[in-house]
C-alpha cells in the first residue's frame, strides 16, 4: 500500500474517532461547568445563611444587604429585581410547643393546647424573605400560605409573621416534618429550648444546558443555622 492510500485511511479513522470523542469532549466541558455552578451554589447559601442568622435583613427595604448578596452571587446570575438565574429563599422557622400555645392564652385549665392552638407540635414560617428569580425553584421546605381562610400575612417590609398566625393559622405551616426539637432520655429532656429560632438559607441556579449531554436542571443547596 502507498504513502497516500495510507494517508487517506488515517484520516478515515481520525474522522470516525472525531465522531466519538467530540461529544465526549463537550459532554465532559459542559459537566464540569455544572459542577462548578453546583460548588457556587452551595458556597451561596453558607454565606448567606450565616449572614441571616446573625440578623442581616434582606428584605427590600435593605438595598444595602441586598446588593451584598447580589455580590456573592453575582457569577451565579443572581439579581434583586426578580430577574436572572438564581433565586435566595430565607426562612425563619420556629416549633409551637405548650409554652408557645401559653403565650397566646390558648391552653385549658390544666395548662394543655386547646383546639384553638391550631398549629401545636408543627413547625411554622416567622420569616420569609425571597431574593431573586422565583421562576428557577421553589422552596423544599414549603411557603407560607397567604390566601384563603387558614392563610397568613407576610409583612411586605420585613418578611415577618405575627406571632398569633404563627400559632393559630395552618398557612403558617412549614414542610419540616420528621424534626423534633425535644428528646426526653431518662426522663431529661434536652434539645432546643422553647420558642428557639431555625434560620434556613436555600440557593438555587439555572444549570448550563446542552442538549442531550445535560438538560439545564437547577442547582440547589440549603444550610440550617
């Protein structure tokens, strides 16, 4: 066999080979982005849990803090217009117990929850702030419910929930089931003591798509504080 036939069959097997190994390429590319998205992600939320529950407000009124968030995720897309490609969902959620039911005067003579007490042993919002495009994801955790006859009002100023809502109305509810803030061993109870605060921080982004290597689906991470 000649030098060109030789030739001619080696770029034979380099165009077949490039059939392969390009979409291994671009596959490998685009995965690696959407693992770097994902660690971005998961940095997000640490970052601004911990500056949530040490008492910074992201509510609109603190364009301040917001913009400080923005920062943080700015290589994520993450706006404060309900624009972009990533979304910040903070919560405030608290236990009701007998001292709760108590400090709304909803306890029987023998100082047990009455009906009234309608949200006794369950985990409810006292705070709910969204910063960002609510269109890439919903909170695992639920949302408080804002309509209807059992539903709450969320202050458009801070985020914040009445503590009666809290107690007496079930759009307060959160979707944290299968947590209890209590154990009793040996007759010690021990956990979080009564009316304690959980801060929850949840980030998610916009994945980088490229069909049919990967789809595009959203990053998401949480931090419990």
């Amino acid at each position: 066999m000649n030098n060109s036939a030789k030739k001619g069959i080696s770029t034979m097997e380099f165009a077949f080979s490039m059939l392969v190994l390009t979409p291994l390429l671009l596959g490998t590319g685009v995965t690696g982005i959407n693992m770097i998205r994902t660690l971005a992600t998961v940095q997000l939320a640490r970052d601004a849990g911990h500056m949530y529950a040490r008492g910074l407000d992201f509510a609109p009124p603190e364009p301040g803090n917001q913009t400080i968030l923005k920062s943080l995720g700015s290589n994520l897309g993450l706006n404060t217009d309900g624009t972009g490609t990533a979304i910040v969902i903070f919560s405030t959620l608290t236990y009701i117990d007998k001292a709760a039911c108590a400090g709304q005067g909803l306890v029987d003579g023998a100082g047990n929850p009455s009906f009234a007490c309608t949200n006794y042993t369950n985990w409810v919002f006292a705070n709910r702030v969204v910063v960002g495009n609510t269109a890439v994801r919903t909170s695992s955790y639920g949302s408080p419910l804002t309509s209807g006859p059992t539903g709450v009002t969320v202050d458009s100023q801070t985020g914040n929930i009445s503590v009666v809502q809290q107690v007496t109305k079930a759009g307060a509810r959160a979707t944290f089931t299968g947590v209890n803030p209590y154990s009793s061993i040996d007759g010690v109870t021990a956990g979080l003591p009564s009316g304690q605060l959980l801060y929850l921080a949840e980030a998610a982004a916009t994945g980088f798509s490229m069909p049919p290597f990967v789809n595009g689906a959203a990053t998401y991470s949480w931090g419990l504080f």
